[in-house]
C-alpha cells in the first residue's frame, strides 16, 4: 500500500530530531521559495548598538538551503558536507545512498621532488591528494528509483552544516540524516527505516584505488594496476576499517554504531577492499553510526581512530550536533548578504559554505572538486595551480574567514625552501620563484618558467591577509620573510637601461607562452609588490639596504604599455568616443586607449589580449591564443593597484582601464575576475548586468557547483552522457576515445569570482578608505555586513540606490576614513556626536577597540531608522533562475 504524505510526515516531516528544519506543512509544496517578510514602516531590522541584524535564527540562513524534491542521483548532484578537513559528498542510486569521503592530508607523495606537468613517464606517479573511502546503505530495495517513488525531501542545512532526506515508496519509508562535526571531523549518520517486511539491511566501508587521470581529457597511463596497492579492509567486535598505505604515510578509517535502539548487528570483513556493517533482518531500525578518518602520518592510525570512537555515549550524536550547530552559527554570525535579489545571494551563502567545509584544513582544498572528489583517486589536473588556486581566497577575508586562508598560505610560507633554491638554481638569483603548479610539498614544475608573477601575487596574499588581520605576529614571522624572498626575485626581472627607465626581461603575461618584453603583469606587480613590502617593512619598523633600489625602481618603472584601439572598436562619433562592439557597444567613454599585454619579442610589435578579426566569435574579437585573457585586467584585480581612488588621481590610467574593460568581452571563462574589475572601477550597471547572467553561464549543477571552462562548451560535460575525446596513451603510445562522464567535476573559481563581485559591488577598502556601495547599481536595493581592511566590520543598508545609514564597529581601535555617500554626515558613538573631520568627501574619525560607530546623513534623526525585526522561513523547494538555465536543489521529477 502506497504511504499517503500524512503517514509519511507523521515519520519523518514534523519530528525531524536535532538541529534538521522542520518544513511547515507538506515537504511537497512544489516550486515555492520562502523570503524573509520584511517589517513594515521603512525602519532596518539592524540593531547600532550590537551590530547585529534582528532577522529570525534559523531562517535567516534556511531560507537558502539547498532543497531536493527529486533524489539526487548523481555525484555531481550530490550533498556536500565538509568541515574543512574533512569532506562527504552524498548521492543516491536505485537501492543506495552513497558517501565518497576525503581527507585533506592523504597525499600519496611521489619518489622525485621536482616534476614536469604533462610528462608521459610522470603521469599518474607524481604527488596525489587519494579519497579516504566511500561508505555505501544498501536497502535492498530500489528505493531511489524513480518508477517506485511516491515521496521525496533532502535538505542541506546551511545553518548547522547537517544534511537530511525522507523518501517514501511501495517498499516502505526512509529517514536518514549526517554530518560532519565542525570540530572533531567525525561523520555521523542517523537511520531509521519502516518498510513492509524485513529487510536485511548493510552499510559497507570500501576503498578502490585508481590512477589519478589528471589530464584525463588529452593523455593518460594506460597501467590500470596504479593506485590500486596498500588496501586492507578489517572488522573486529568494535567496527569496520579500511587501512591503506601510502608511499610515505598510512591512514585508516573506521565505522561502528553507536546506538541501536535494538541491538542486532555484526561487523566483518568481505574482501581486502570492503567490511560490511549488517543490521538485523527488520522491517523498522532506528540506527546511529559514526565514522573517523585517522591523520595521515600518523604512527598507529587503527588505534587511533578506535580510541577516537571509544566510550562514546550513546546521545553522543546529540551532542556532538549541537556542538557543531553553535561552531556553524558562530561562523554564519561574520557577515550578512542581501544583495536584493535571493538566487545571487543564495549562490553567496553557498559559495561560503563550500569555502569552510573544503578550506581551513591542514592542507587547502583544491581548486577542482574541493574535498569532494566523487570517482575514486580521480583528481584533474592532480596539482595547485596558482591562478585557479588563489581565487577560492578572493571572497573570504571581506567575509570574515580569515582562518580559511590561513592553511592556503602556510602551504605557500612552508614551500619557501624549495622556491628559494629553485630561483638559485634555474634563474641563478636570490628570492624565491614558484610555478604556476605546484605539489602539496611545494616542489615546482619546471615547465612553467617565464609565467613570473604567482610569487608576487602570494605574496600580496600574505599582505591582504595581514591589512584585514591586523595581527603584527603573522606579518613579522611569515608574511613579511615572504615577501621580502617574492621582491628579491622579482626585480631580478628588471634592467636599468640608456632611458633611464627599468624595463622588464622576457616573460609572458601570467600563462600565457607568447614572450613579452616590458610585460604588463611584470610591470604592474613590481610596482604592487615592492609597494606593498616597503609598507609592510614601515610597519615592522625594519630597514633593509636593498630597499633603496626597490624604491629607485619603483620610481623609474617603464610605463604600463598602451595603444589607441582601432577604429572598429572605439571611434569618436558626434565629438564623443563610442565603443563599436561588444556587449558594451554604443556607450560613450573618455579614452580611446586600450592597455597592451606587452612587446611581442617574436613579432616586433604590441600585442592586445584580443585583436580586432570581423570573424572573431567574442563579441566580433579575437583571443590571442598565446595571451593569457586576463592580462588585460591585471593592473586592477588582483594586483589592486589601480582603483577608485586613482579616477582623480591618474585619470588617464584610469579611463584606459575604464575603456579596455567595457570593449572586452565580460569574461570568457569562469576563472575571469571581470567582474571584479567592472566594480573596482566602479561601473555598476555593468556589473549588475553581468551578475544577472552569472548563473546561466557558469553554474552548471543543481547543487550551486560552478565550473572553470569556456561558455557553451563547459554544459557538455555535465549533460553529455556518449561524450568521448581522443586521448593519447603515454605507454602504449596511441590515440583512442576515451569517455568523459566518468571524469566529470566542478571547480570553484566561477563562484569566488562572484562572490567576490559583490562583496565588492557593497563595500571595498583596499586604497585605505572605506567605499560604501561603490558599485551598487542605481535604484537596487540591499544589505550587508562585511569585513574591512584596517580592522572594520561595516553594515549598511541601500534603498532604490541611497544609503540609508552605515555603522562601523572596530576591532583594533584603528583610525576610519570613509567616503561619504551623503556630503557632510552625523557620526555617533555610544549614542553621542563623535568628533570627526570632513575632507574632500572623506569623513575620518580615530575609534576606540571594539567600538560601534554610526554614520547617518545630516538631517536625519537616528531614531527614525532601527527597531525593526523580521521573520524568515526556511526554503522549502528547489529553486529557478530567471534565465531558466540554471537551477538551486531539484524539483519533484516522478
């Protein structure tokens, strides 16, 4: 007898237990999305005083959770949990839920330190990150399967990091939630089943190597034995364990239940490779398991992992849920995201979400599938390369996550050894040189020698990290020795030559192969970065004789290569210039010049990033192949040398930078930090446009999973099911087809990118002075609560394009300059008039350590604009964007 959703919710909808959201009503409410309900009167749900928004706990996160009325049938549909550690991604098949595990530290290490990305003799043998393990119910039933489902709901709870599903079908009903606690990294899982008759249920811990594939799409080693060694599976009376050896480590992981309201289970051993936990053969179980992954490394992991699961009490899930929901609510308590329009910020929340449950590990999550590598030891492109790397840092200082950075760049500060005697060896200078790749140890491949600038971009990454820190120790014990070793690499770089002017030596323009002379990103972070160290030695109150050379290069740099654009693409019409294509065409701007990537040293002229073809298939350009497109934008994001401040300061950088964003195509990969650019230089229409086609473009899963590659190819490997590529064998030496599905990923550069546009569209702070909706388009409406360089935590509210009212809060006690967004303003501090000087539109003021400060336009009575509070409800459907090209969670499909 088919369960009605009556019986259904009776088991599972209304009495979820813990921390799991109840869904008000039915959990089949069809394609609904619950908002907040803002109060009436005009008065801000923000309270001055405590800095916090009075929005409903736990809806004001909820109501961007991910909500599947369909199973998840598919990895790359699947649920991801994680605590930065370590990462769960969870999927179904017709009989099963399956949990692929990783760990951030289970690095299988190659025999040979330095390596050549691409080598036939290396693939597949160099340094690999390997998964822990996948855990497998199998209810013997199909479940999942579409032709049988009567009912389905599955929640990922942004608010406490937990997931949960409920299905219904003729067989019976399933209610089955996990998590991974925040703290101790332990996954924890609660069954409970009522089918129609016993059913002999197993919940298998198994592990099958594999070779790496990263570069699965063009070349592979056709050894099907790699990865396939050091496995061992074991049961005893306490548990299940899967142990594995590495080449110079070892790990082991456990699961046991750990309360079964009615004891009938056994633990054993299948083969070397899988151990099977089996309940008893019931129609009802309510069953709690918890599994451990041990450190690698560490010297007896089996005895580990079962001291770890030793003793627990049997409401240990309880607690350890709570546990985890308040170090969840503490995270979510740093920011706050309203950028008016509820699928853009709820792409947000989820990309900070993905950011703490695969960041802030002992090592950084990579860039592709983060800690959730699906298919066994698959790990595209296997290595860190920095440009794909550094953008998942982009978003998360403004956000508040400093502790997420904080493993990237011990990553980097801990490799410093092996770049200072790369950069001894290869270029036979002093400082430090890293690849654009590089292993979890830090080694270099050696192919990537004339792309110069990862060093110096890590390096303003140390130093962005201490501008929002403020923590002195960190810049003196690592950020500082870094870039110090960065700027004595990088003015190797540089000649004096006859005009008086250092011009920078052949390299090309970040990855790309084409050899520049007086490169554009050479250039531009040799000015940022020896800047940036000089500041940084100021604040440190260090001196250094070689820093008068630094400063005598910074003064007589070549300037930054530029040329007119051609007649096609920005022509003066009617005594006014006007760009001529793409998706800008017809807008006015002041400068006709575009910037160069640099002197082509091959073809004796100046090359563009795009050049003008009519057949060009950009928005009627061309891209260089052999240009990196990205150079173009350099000398704003992420160098951040040039911004808003310089629109009076050098206005005609400013305008050449101005003209080559708008006439270049908005991005055309996920990796482009345009839209970084188009708000450091404060053009909002332009971003708002570009972000209301972000997710078409380049969120390609339900899941909010976004990806690297090129527009309109990048669908085809998550649709394309026949998709094959002619891939080379390195041994046998052969071409053949090789099929793309099971290699299939996400990648996490397109979602910092955007989430990085709008923290920027709301709040920036790199030049030193606060900027209160800088690239907030006109007559939009939103909120925010973002972090700031100096120490700040600034909250404001914008209607129909006004600011309404800011508060700053201080964390260090630090002197605060803000550009007005009214004139002259109303400054207060603990209810009182606060003294305050207003210069050239900046208003400054010194704050005392953890000082809350409010910035109201003159006129306007401080009163009249709190005291609200607002409810919200949790999501309850999957969600659409208006493109129809994009969706968040699944909708009912059976």
């Amino acid at each position: 007898m088919t369960p009605s959703r009556r019986d259904v919710l009776k088991l599972t909808g209304l009495t979820l237990a813990g921390s799991f959201l109840p869904v008000k009503g039915s959990i089949f409410l069809g394609r609904r999305s619950v908002v907040a309900e803002k109060a009436p009167g005009g008065r801000s749900a923000f309270d001055p005083e405590t800095g916090v928004w009075n929005i409903s706990w736990p809806g004001k996160l909820s109501r961007y959770d991910l909500v599947y009325q369909s199973p998840p049938r598919d990895p790359l549909q699947g649920i991801p949990l994680g605590n930065g550690e370590i990462g769960v991604l969870i999927w179904c098949e017709d009989s099963k839920i399956i949990a692929a595990v990783n760990k951030s530290d289970l690095w299988d290490d190659a025999a040979f330190g330095s390596f050549h990305n691409w080598d036939k003799k290396e693939e597949d043998l160099s340094t690999t990150l390997r998964h822990a393990c996948r855990i497998i119910i199998d209810f013997k039933l199909p479940v999942f399967s579409t032709l049988y489902l009567s009912g389905f709901f599955a929640r990922l709870s942004l608010a406490d990091g937990g997931m949960m599903l409920e299905s219904a079908s003729p067989f019976g009903k399933i209610h089955f939630s996990a998590f991974v606690d925040k703290k101790s990294g332990m996954l924890f899982y609660d069954l409970k089943t009522d089918f129609t008759e016993n059913i002999p249920l197993s919940i298998a811990l198994e592990r099958f190597g594999s070779r790496t594939f990263s570069h699965w799409y063009a070349q592979i080693n056709s050894d099907a034995s790699i990865g396939t060694s050091g496995t061992e599976a074991s049961a005893d009376d306490q548990g299940v364990y899967i142990s594995q050896k590495l080449a110079t480590a070892q790990f082991t992981v456990v699961g046991k239940v750990i309360n079964a309201k009615e004891p009938g289970f056994s633990y054993s051993r299948e083969h070397s490779r899988r151990a099977v936990i089996a309940l008893e053969n019931k129609a009802k179980t309510e069953t709690q398991l918890a599994f451990v992954v041990s450190d690698a490394g560490t010297e007896s992991p089996l005895q580990t992992v079962k001291n770890m699961l030793t003793g627990l009490p049997k409401n240990s899930l309880d607690v350890y849920r709570q546990s985890s929901t308040d170090s969840w609510k503490v995270v979510w308590s740093r920011s706050f995201m309203d950028y008016g329009d509820d699928y853009l910020n709820n792409l947000w929340y989820l990309t900070m979400y993905y950011s703490h449950a695969s960041q802030g590990g002992k090592y950084p999550g990579r860039f592709n599938n983060g800690l959730w590598a699906w298919s066994h030891d698959v790990q595209n492109w296997n290595f860190y390369f920095h440009w794909n790397q550094q953008q998942s840092y982009w978003p998360l200082n403004a956000a508040g996550h400093h502790e997420l950075v904080a493993p990237y760049l011990d990553y980097r500060f801990n490799s410093l050894p092996h770049a200072k005697k790369h950069a001894k060896n290869f270029f036979k200078t002093e400082g430090a040189f890293i690849s654009d790749v590089t292993d979890r140890r830090g080694y270099n491949s050696v192919g990537e020698h004339h792309n110069h600038t990862p060093v110096a971009e890590i390096a303003l990454d140390f130093w962005r990290q201490y501008r929002f820190t403020r923590d002195k120790v960190f810049l003196e014990e690592k950020a500082l020795p870094f870039m110090l070793e960065a700027s004595r690499f990088f003015v190797s770089l540089f000649v004096k030559e006859k005009d008086g002017l250092y011009h920078a030596i052949e390299g090309t323009g970040y990855e790309g192969w084409i050899k520049l002379r007086d490169g554009l990103t050479e250039l531009v972070y040799a000015k940022t970065l020896l800047t940036a160290t000089l500041s940084a030695l100021e604040v440190t109150d260090k001196t250094l004789p070689e820093t008068a050379h630094w400063k005598d290069i910074i003064a007589h740099l070549a300037p930054f290569p530029t040329m007119k654009a051609g007649e096609k693409s920005i022509a003066r019409e009617q005594g006014k210039l006007i760009v001529k294509r793409g998706v800008n065409k017809e807008k006015s701007v002041i400068s006709d010049k575009i910037v160069a990537a640099g002197w082509g040293i091959k073809e004796h002229k100046w090359l563009t990033v795009y050049n003008e073809a009519d057949d060009g298939k950009y928005q009627g350009f061309n891209l260089l192949d052999g240009i990196f497109p990205t150079v173009a934008s350099s000398p704003v994001f992420p160098s951040g040398l040039v911004g808003l401040a310089d629109r009076d300061k050098n206005p005609e950088l400013f305008e050449t930078l101005k003209s080559t964003a708008l006439l270049y195509p908005p991005g055309v990969t996920g990796w482009d930090p345009l839209p970084i650019v188009l708000a450091r230089l404060g053009l909002s229409d332009e971003l708002e446009a570009v972000l209301a086609r972000y997710p078409e473009r380049w969120q390609i899963y339900s899941n909010g999973w976004g990806h690297w590659g090129m527009e309109h190819e990048i669908n085809k490997d998550a649709e394309w099911f026949f998709r094959t590529n002619q891939v080379s064998d390195g041994v046998r030496k052969e071409k053949f087809p090789l099929p793309m599905w099971p290699f299939r990923h996400m990648s996490m550069e397109s979602m910092a990118v955007f989430a990085t546009a709008l923290n920027e569209s709301f709040l920036q702070s790199h030049d030193g002075i606060l900027r209160i909706a800088p690239a907030f388009a006109a007559k939009k409406s939103g909120r925010f609560t973002l972090h700031a360089m100096g120490g700040f935590v600034v909250s404001a509210e914008i209607l129909s394009g006004v600011v309404q009212w800011i508060c700053v809060q201080s964390l260090h006690g630090n002197s605060c300059d803000i550009q007005s967004p009214w004139g002259k303003a109303q400054v207060y501090a603990n209810g009182k008039n606060m003294k305050h000087e207003f210069n050239g539109g900046v208003i400054s003021f010194q704050t005392k350590n953890s000082e809350m400060v409010l910035l109201i336009p003159e006129g306007v009575k401080p009163g009249t604009l709190f005291g609200a509070s607002e409810t919200a409800s949790p999501n309850a459907s999957a969600k659409f964007h208006p493109s129809g090209k994009a969706q968040l969670g699944l909708p009912k499909m059976f």
